[in-house]
C-alpha cells in the first residue's frame, strides 16, 4: 500500500477570505500536480481532508481530476 500526502494549495490572506480558500495561484497549482498525478495513473482509494476550506477544495480538485469514485470526507470526522 501507498500513502500520497498533497498539502492544500495556496490560500487568500485571512482579510480577504476568513476561511482561507483556495488562491487562484493555489487553484491552478493544485490543477497541475492532479494533472501529474492522472497522468501518472495514480491509484486512490480514499481522499481524506483536514476539513479547512483551502484543503477541502484541493481534495474536490483531486477527486474531479482523477476521476474517482471513492470515499471523499474530512479525516477529523473519522478520528471522532
């Protein structure tokens, strides 16, 4: 078994988003390591998130890129 460990791309300062989502930066960098990752024909059977919006959104990134249909959550829900 191999474990793949992505960080979230970069987020928005605080001031701009309170939530910290994705930068466009962020976004498109994300795009590329998914891109990296489908041609290197990747396998996944589970994404899991920390549950911030920034790391939430490159999991969504990953999933849609890769094309997977596998179990996609938050992993501080399965710790609780």
């Amino acid at each position: 078994m191999a474990v793949y460990l992505v960080q979230h791309g970069k987020s928005l300062p605080k001031e701009k988003d309170p939530a910290k989502g994705l930068s466009e930066t962020g976004r498109q960098e994300t795009l590329k390591i998914a891109d990296v990752a489908l041609m290197y024909q990747v396998p996944v059977s589970i994404i899991a998130h920390s549950g911030k919006t920034r790391a939430e959104q490159t999991a969504r990134i990953f999933k849609d890129i890769l094309k997977v249909d596998v179990p996609w959550r938050s992993w501080m829900a399965s710790v609780r």
